[in-house]
C-alpha cells in the first residue's frame, strides 16, 4: 500500500515539481512533432508511458549491474540503448504480427516513441533521485503524464505562435521555441534552478 | 456546456435630454415644394376606409420605409395578435419618436386604434423606453396602453424576443405613422412633413423639427445653425445610418434624424483582446470573435461561421469593441460568403 | 464646410483600449502614492526608469520589424509599471529595467505584440528576474526606512518579507489588521491592500477587468489556506496571512484579469481563475520562492486555450480542431 | 571533369544547408536537450561537439552503405544500436582528448545516443543517398551544431561572467544562475532560429526576383 502511495506521489512530482520535460527540457524535439499531429497524440503518450516505464525498471537493475568503475559511463548508456533498442525491435514485432490494424496505424510513431531522449533519460534520473523501483515506475508514468500535457498545450501553442500580426522572422517555429522558453521558466520556478 | 448571456444588446449613453427640452419646431414651407391638396373619403371609418385613407395620404412608415397600407393589408393576412407603436428610439441622439408621442399622446393612440381596427387586431400597446418615460406619458394621457422597451440598443429587437418568448405575435408600427394615420382618417390629409431630431455637436439648437418632406437638409441644418467646422452629416441612425456627402438630398419620412459631427471618425483598430463583449452584444446569438478568427484564415470554413446568416446588421458588436474592429462588416462578409456558396 | 464620408458605426461605447490603459495605469499609479510618501522618491524613478525603458524597447522593436511607430496602445506602459510593483523597493534601478527588457524583446513582441502575446509581459519579466537574481528580488529592506536614495544602493536592515516568513513555516508577528494600511515588508506596490482592492473595484465597475476570475483565483485561495495551512494556527488566521501577504492580492487584481491572456467564454474564466488560484498556492507550498504568483500565472496563461476549448464543449483530440 | 566538379557544388550546398540555412537545430527543431542544458559553458560545448562528430560520421556512413537493406519497422532500432556502438570509441576518443569530459557530461554525454538529429539523420537521410552527399551532410550538421551550442553557450557564459572555459558545475549549472537553466536554451534557440529565417525568407525572396528579372 505504501509502495503504491509512493508511486503516486512520485508520479504527482513528475508531473509539477520535478517535471524533466519543462523544467529539464528532455525531449521537446518529440513534443513538437507529435503536437503537430493531434491525431496521434493520445496514442504517442501512451506509448511514451509504456516505454518509459519499460526503460526505468530496466535502468533500474541496469545500474545494479554496472559497477562505478572507469569505464562505466562509456558502457552503460551503450549498454542501455541497446536494450532500449531490442525492446523496440521486440514490440514493433508483437504488435505488426499480432494486431496489424493497430500497426498500420499507429506503426510510424512507435519508434519516435520508444527511441528518444525522455525515455533514455530514466534510469539516469532514477539514479540521481535515488529511486526506489516503485517510484522510478511512478516517476516513469508522470513523465509520461506530463509528456500528454505538453503536447496538447503546445498544440495550441503552435497556432498562437503562427499569425500575420507577428514579424515575419518569428512566425512559427522562432515563437514556438520562445514559447517553450517562457513556459519551461515558469516550471523552473518549483525548483529555483537546482534540478538534479 | 454552452453559456446563454442573461442580458443581451448594449447600454450606450444617452444624449437625449437637449433635444428633448423644447417642443417640436415648425420648418416653414419651402416655395419650390409643391402643396399636396386634401382628399375626400365618405362612408363608415372602417377597415376598407381606414386602407383607403392610408393609401390616399401616402404614408410610410418610418422605421422602415414601406407604404403603411400595403404594411397593413399584409397583416390582416397573418393575424397577430398584438400592434405594438414604436415610440422609442433606440439611436442614443435621435429623439423624434419621443417627441411626438410626448406632443401628439392622443392623436398617436387614436392613430395605432385606426390601425388596430383596419387589421383586426384587439390588443395595442405602446412601446416606450424606460420606466421613467412611462410615468411621463401617463401623467399626460392615462389611457395609454404602454409597453417597455428597455434602453439598451438594439431595443426593437429585444422587444420582439421578449414577446416572443411570451407567445406573442406582435407587429410594429411606427409613431409618426400612426400620427400621419389619424390625420388622414380625421381629416383626410396627405402626408406632408415628418419630424427629424436634429443633434450633434456641430449644431447649436439641438431641437426636433418638424420638416416638410422634400425639404434639402442644409435648409433644416440652417434652421437649426450649423458650424462651419462640421465634418460629417449622419442621417438615420448614428448607428446603423449613412453620412451625407451632398446635402441638397430630401428628407423623407425615414430619415428619423440628422446628426452633425465635428470630429472626423478615427480609424484605429487593435486587434482581438478576447473580451467576449460582442459575443454578449448580439442579439442573434452570433459569436462575432469567432467569426472573425474563422475569416481571418486563408480558407474559412463554413461550417464554423454559425449563425452569421441571422445578422441584422445592428452595428451593436461594432460598437461595443474595445479594439475598435469593425465585426458587422466581418460578419456581413462571413454571411456572404456562406450564401455565395463559394467553397468545396 | 467639406463633409468627410466614413462607414457606421459613428458613436463607440466605453470601455476602449486606450480607456482601459488609461484606467489601469491610473489605479496602479494610486498604488505608487504609499510607497513615495514611505520612501521617498525612489519609487517613482523605478517606475518611471522602467516605463521609459519598455517604451523604448518597443520602439527599437518596431523599427528593426520595419513598422511604423504610431501611437501606440501603452500597454508596455502597464507592463513596465507592473514590473516596478513586484519589485522590493531596495532593488537596484537596472533589475526592474532588465525585466522589462526580458518582457518586452521576449515575451511580447515577437509574439506579435499586443493582442496576441500568449503570456502575460510582466509575469515573464518578473519570473526572469526572481531566477536570474533571486537574491536581489526577494531581499527586502525594513520597512521603516525613509528616504532611500533615488539611484543609488540602498542602505539599510534587510528583513525577510511575510510571504518569505510563511514559506519558512513559522507566523508572521505583523498583526493582519496592520497589514491593510500596507507599512509591511514585501513587493512595492503589492502591501496597500486597501488601496489595491479599491483600485479593483473602479477597474470592475469601469469594465476594464472581470471580476469573475479575481472572484474564482481568490476563493481557490481561501480554500486552500483554509483547509490546508502551511502555518500552525486558526482557519481565520492562515486566510488572513496568505491572502494578504506577498504578490497574491495584486495579480489577483492586475494580472490575471488581463484579457488578452485569460480564457473568453465566462465558464472558462472561472475555471481559469480557480486554476491559477490553486496553482499559486501550490508555487507557495512547493516552490523554490517565497512567492509563485508570476509562475502560476504563467503556467495558467499556457493552459488557457485548453481551458477555452473544453467550456466551449468542442474537446476533441481531432484534426478538425487544431486546423481552425 | 565536370561530373566531379558539380558532384563538389552540391556537396558544397549539401554542407552549407546543414550547417545553417537548414540547420536541424534552428529549422528542424531536432536535437534541443544537449544544447539547452548544457550549453551553458564552452567546454561542455566543444565536448559534446566532438562527440556528436564522432559518433555521427561512422554510424552514417554505415547506414548509408547498409540502410536500404533493414525494413523500415525494424530500422530505428538498429540505428540506436548504431549509435550505441559507435558511442563507445566516440566517447573514449572524446575523453582522450579532454580529459574527464565524460564523467563531468554524466548523462548529456550518454542521452547524445539518441540525439534525435542523429537519429533522424542517420535514419532517414543517409540510407537514401550517395556516400558523399551522406558525408557532406553529416559534416555539415556537425559544424551547425557545434555553431550553435558554442554561441548558446558563450552567450551564457559572458552573462554569467564566470569564465567562458570552467569545470562542470553538475548537470544543470548552478542553481543562483538562472541563465544556465534550460529555459534561457530555448529563448536563445528562438531568436537564433528567427534569425535564419529572416535570412532565408531574404533568400527566397531575391531568387523570386532574379527569376522574375529572368
């Protein structure tokens, strides 16, 4: 009961406080392509979550295994993306075999969704907030949580960031970017600087 | 969850009271404007003589500019079951159906009874402003039967929803129709003048006058001592009116008011702040921000522009924007082009 | 007499912008009144260095975009003011200046400047400066001092602000009845409590703000501070602390009833104003700073559309929606 | 003769569109992380610099001789097994020539494996064209990035007055300076990519005029 009191918690903090997607700025290249396909994008977090989850229980016994020694932070991310890679390789093959509808639609954002930078970074910050293995499965869903309300905030944002008032050189992408600027100093506003 | 405004239209300040302070002015008669003669009518004042003096006099309603009895034989077709006197204005400076129903109160209720009577029509109120202005007009005539209309703009219209929704089918008339209407049935006159609200801070004497149709505008403007440093002649409505480039145009019964301005309009416009201040103007329930959000975009479409078809063109949004964006032109553009059909 | 043509409307209805500028600038120049008489005229050069420097910021924009510079709207005006009023009085000149800088170079123009600036101008200077130089903005010098130097540093006891006390868990020892007449230690223009829900009112009853959203972001707060109380003390007394210190009352006030920024349909705005509420007491609880509001409210502005959408009954994750 | 020479202009485009008129970072919005958070002092810059270069060139190159032969489903994640691969002499070479680059980058240095512009790169890019269009390109981004983390990064570093080439101060710099943090990343990249695209919109429009002049 604790564990899953725990989780929540955790998964509360990953979502506000300790929110490595605003505050940390991991992975906005993926956020700002799944907000540009609305459609997807329920889906595309959930993947997210999944995959997270899949990738901080893994960095969890991960960083049991590789003892600190000189060579460990060569070894291990390697270690790390090539079973984050295998992982990919393993549920693109489950699902084209056995649900090919749901492939066929949602097959071009598995791999945006398992291979990238919010899901790689788990078992770092897992390590460096000291996690247990059922916060790390709690943090892993709050980012996934908060991977959701970025998109759909950013999908507005991009229509907002696109009009004819604005200079020519800012139109799209230049105010996008400001935007997630401003917003990602709003959330560095619960840490005051200090993330990790 | 879609939110219904309780209070519809706008509260605009009133500049009544100047024009309101003195009795109707008489225009003397321009010698060019030819005299039109009395008619003579014989036989029992009923619904075919009351048709017959209508037609004979030539009266148009005011408010909106069609011949009185071809207004009353349509509606003895459609039966309603009530005639309401328009003696409101709702333009903020225009005072002239005020007026008249204050100098005429009997002739303007014997005049909505002859109507009443030529369409069948039992019930007959008359539709006045505010509380206050009631109170005045019964302490001159307690028999008026009167109706309210509320000071916020567009009145007529409001007045209309608030009957309706009591299941009212209500028709309207104007006051100097119905003034020109008793004077033909009583002694078979033609009508000859109408009265104009003349305002604005480009003349002197703010006064309603009561001008011989066909008069020329600058001959009224001179009666009532126009500055030179005048910019701009309104008639109509503020509102909803045109201005006057040539001034030797006739007035004629639905030019209602005449309003000099000395200050040019500016056009400065800002954009949208989203204050939803027109979306709770409109009485027609169109939400004119996002209409115009929808115009703006290369290819609006039509499927967004709800209700813009149902646009009276009030000018109410228009005026009600802090920004100073003209809505009502959005909005007529919105409407077009969801009629012109011009879309795939 | 040569008569001009023109297209109706020919009358406007009050509240316009410029009216509404006007407005906002008047009360919160009311609220500049406390301050000069307490400190002297410091407070004045702040406000006035900051304006300046907004102005020109906008200015310096428009000419490098190619615009011209017409009259404008004066709403850097109000941006730079509201910098000045969450600024502690001691602070050096250039910070409130470098957060009007930050506001109007970023928040504002190259979003296509008035009207369209998703965020609120001032929050996002203020929010810059608060995690640029935490501590120069919030280091607040004893409220007894008079005097203070126009430009130079100030001298004098730097004491910690109620809202710094409260963060801190511990009560503050200024009596709330003393809070009203605003001689407490905290932002410029944000301790005369009477004179800011004064100015609120003439802002409300001139239509330049909504009460809605004040109504809502207070009461999210009074609920929170009710039943949630950072401090060991009564229901009556934890309300009384946490709406009265810091910077709440006054963005509950000016900010965030800015319309630009807010929600547009009614149920929205509540919903807005209730969200910001609760987000503030959460910056308060779980923050780094002593205060959130800035945060909160920037938080708040990105979530407004989303808010809009939802009231409006039309929340679907479609195309359809996201290409109008 | 001339197959070579114009195979040289186009490598050359190829080079100058990567390295800024379409620079992944600034037009793309591909590989933010390392750049807004790290970016914040020189060494970091020129670290992960180097890192990117090294890691980029071979698994491209790679892919590019072997790309067409994976099937699309499975190709991304052979990619970042790649990359994994080719991280370990990358990250070895990095630490060999700035000593203890690697244990101060900590997880910048790792997260550098699913560098989305990599990916995307090296996913979509190389397995289509030629070696030295491949080449060219991979270079190109490499000299973009570096462009861009330096600038971010020196402009950071001026602010702070801290010294342009200091020691690692953890991951996100220091907490009282609120420069380092990754938001002011973002704002800079904004106005960077403002920047190109008011010269590319200047661009477009000249050659709209010298056609029309045509």
């Amino acid at each position: 009961m604790t564990n899953i009191v725990g989780m929540i918690l955790t998964a509360l903090a990953a979502v506000t406080v300790e929110n490595i997607i605003f505050s940390g700025g991991i992975g906005f290249s993926r956020v700002l392509r799944a907000a540009r396909k609305p459609k997807t994008l329920g889906m595309y977090s959930a993947f997210i979550t999944v995959f997270s989850v899949i990738s901080s229980v893994m960095g969890y016994y991960l960083n049991r295994l590789f003892p600190e020694s000189e060579l460990s932070p060569i070894l291990r991310p390697a270690a790390l993306a090539v079973c984050i890679a295998l992982v990919y390789i393993l549920a693109a093959g489950i699902l084209k075999l056995s649900v090919p509808a749901f492939y066929k639609k949602y097959g071009q954002i598995l791999s945006p969704a398992a291979i990238n930078t919010v899901v790689l970074s788990m078992p770092y910050v897992i390590g460096n907030y000291r996690l247990g293995l059922w916060d790390a499965v709690g943090f892993a869903l709050g980012t996934g949580v908060s991977f959701f309300f970025a998109t759909v905030i950013l999908s507005r944002a991009l229509h907002q960031c696109k009009n004819e008032d604005m200079p020519n050189a800012f139109s799209g992408l230049p105010a996008t970017l400001i935007y997630i600027g401003i917003l990602s100093m709003a959330f560095a506003g619960f840490t005051g600087g200090k993330i990790f | 969850m879609k939110f219904r405004h309780g209070v519809q239209g706008v509260k605009l300040d009133q500049q009544k009271e100047l024009s309101l302070k003195h009795k109707i002015k008489n225009l003397p008669m321009a010698d060019e404007l030819p005299l039109k003669p009395n008619f003579n009518l014989n036989g029992k004042k009923d619904y075919n003589y009351i048709l017959n003096a209508a037609q004979k006099s030539q009266i148009v309603d005011e408010f909106d500019g069609i011949p009185l009895d071809k207004k009353l034989k349509k509606l003895r077709g459609l039966k309603p079951n009530m005639i309401v006197a328009c003696c409101f204005d709702e333009d903020p400076w225009t005072t002239s159906a005020m007026a008249v129903l204050r100098e005429y109160t009997a002739e303007v209720i014997s005049g909505l009874e002859y109507a009443a009577k030529a369409c069948g029509i039992k019930e007959r109120k008359i539709a006045v402003a505010t509380k206050e202005e009631a109170k005045f007009i019964k302490s001159i005539n307690s028999e008026a039967e009167l109706i309210l209309a509320g000071d916020r703009y567009p009145a007529r219209v409001l007045l209309k929803k608030k009957l309706y929704s009591q299941n009212i089918k209500a028709f309207y008339i104007g006051a100097q129709a119905c003034l020109a209407l008793d004077s033909a049935v009583k002694e078979g006159k033609v009508q000859q003048d109408t009265v104009v609200t003349v305002a604005g801070r480009g003349v002197e004497r703010w006064s309603n006058v009561k001008v011989p149709l066909g008069t020329e505008l600058k001959t009224v403007l001179k009666f009532c001592g126009v500055s030179d440093k005048t910019k701009m002649i309104i008639t109509g409505s503020s509102l909803t009116g045109k201005a006057v480039l040539d001034l030797t145009e006739p007035v004629t019964p639905s030019t209602r008011c005449i309003i000099a301005i000395k200050k040019a309009k500016k056009d400065i416009s800002y954009p949208c702040i989203g204050c939803e201040k027109c979306a709770s103007a409109c009485v027609r329930s169109i939400v004119p921000w996002k209409i115009l959000k929808v115009m703006k975009n290369k290819k609006p479409d039509p499927l967004m522009l709800t209700n813009v078809q149902k646009c009276i063109g009030c000018q109410a949004c228009s005026v009600v924007c802090p920004s100073g964006i003209d809505l009502a032109e959005v909005v007529k553009k919105a409407a077009d082009l969801k009629k012109s059909g011009d879309f795939e | 007499m040569i008569l001009n043509y023109a297209k109706g409307p020919f009358i406007k209805n009050v509240p316009t912008i410029p009216s509404m500028m006007r407005d906002v600038i008047f009360t919160l120049s009311v609220l500049l009144i406390i301050p000069i008489v307490q400190y002297g005229v410091r407070p004045l050069v702040m406000a006035v260095c900051t304006m300046f420097v907004s102005v020109i910021c906008e200015i310096i924009f428009n000419l490098i975009q190619g615009n011209k510079i017409g009259a404008g709207d004066g709403s850097s005006l109000v941006t730079g003011l509201m910098i000045v009023m969450l600024m502690p009085v001691n602070a050096p000149i250039w910070l409130p200046c470098m957060a009007a800088v930050f506001a109007v170079i970023v928040a504002k123009m190259p979003f296509g400047a008035f009207g369209h600036t998703p965020f609120n101008p001032a929050a996002a200077g203020v929010a810059f400066a608060a995690l640029c130089y935490p501590h120069l903005v919030f280091r607040y010098i004893d409220s007894s001092a008079k005097n203070l130097p126009a430009f130079g540093d100030c001298t004098g006891d730097i004491v910690s602000s109620t809202a710094a006390v409260l963060k801190n868990g511990l009560k503050p020892s200024i009596l709330p009845l003393d809070m009203l007449w605003g001689a407490f230690e905290g932002p410029l223009g944000t301790t005369g409590i009477l004179i800011i829900c004064a100015g609120g009112l003439y802002l409300f009853i001139k239509r330049t703000a909504n009460w809605e959203i004040t109504a809502a972001f207070l009461a999210a707060a009074l609920i929170i501070a009710a039943f949630w109380p950072r401090i060991e003390c009564s229901m009556i007394t934890s309300v009384k602390y946490e709406l009265l210190s810091g910077s709440l009352l006054f963005c509950s006030v000016f900010m965030v009833t800015d319309p630009v920024t807010s929600p547009r349909t009614k149920p929205a705005k509540i919903a807005y104003g209730f969200i910001c509420g609760v987000l503030v007491m959460v910056f308060r609880r779980f923050g780094a700073f002593e205060q959130g509001a800035c945060f909160a409210l920037l938080i708040a502005n990105a979530l407004a559309p989303q808010i809009d959408v939802i009231f409006s009954g039309s929340f679907e994750t479609g195309d359809v929606l996201y290409e109008k | 003769m001339k197959n070579k020479r114009l195979l040289i202009k186009e490598a050359n485009t190829i080079f100058l569109n990567g390295m800024f008129f379409k620079n992944p970072i600034l037009v793309g919005a591909l590989g933010l992380y390392p750049i807004v958070a790290a970016g914040y002092n020189l060494k970091n810059a020129v670290e992960l610099s180097l890192l990117f270069l090294f890691i980029s060139l071979p698994t491209s190159l790679l892919f590019c001789l072997i790309g067409e032969m994976v099937p699309l489903s499975v190709r991304p994640g052979l990619v970042l097994c790649g990359c994994a691969l080719f991280y370990i002499p990358a990250a070895w070479l990095t630490q060999r020539i700035i000593p203890g680059s690697i244990e101060s980058l900590g997880m910048l240095a790792g997260l550098m494996i699913c560098n989305s512009m990599i990916l995307s790169r090296v996913n979509d890019y190389a397995p289509t064209h030629i070696g030295i269009a491949v080449f060219a390109d991979t270079l190109g981004c490499s000299v973009g990035f570096a462009l861009v983390i330096c600038l971010v990064s020196v402009i950071r570093a001026a602010w702070l007055k801290s010294g342009i080439w200091q020691t690692n101060i953890g991951i996100y710099g220091t907490g009282e300076k609120g420069i380092s943090l990754p938001f002011f990343g973002f704002i800079l990249l904004g106005f960077f990519a403002a920047f190109v695209q008011f010269i590319n919109k200047k661009r477009s429009t000249k050659a709209a005029k010298r056609r029309a002049a045509k």
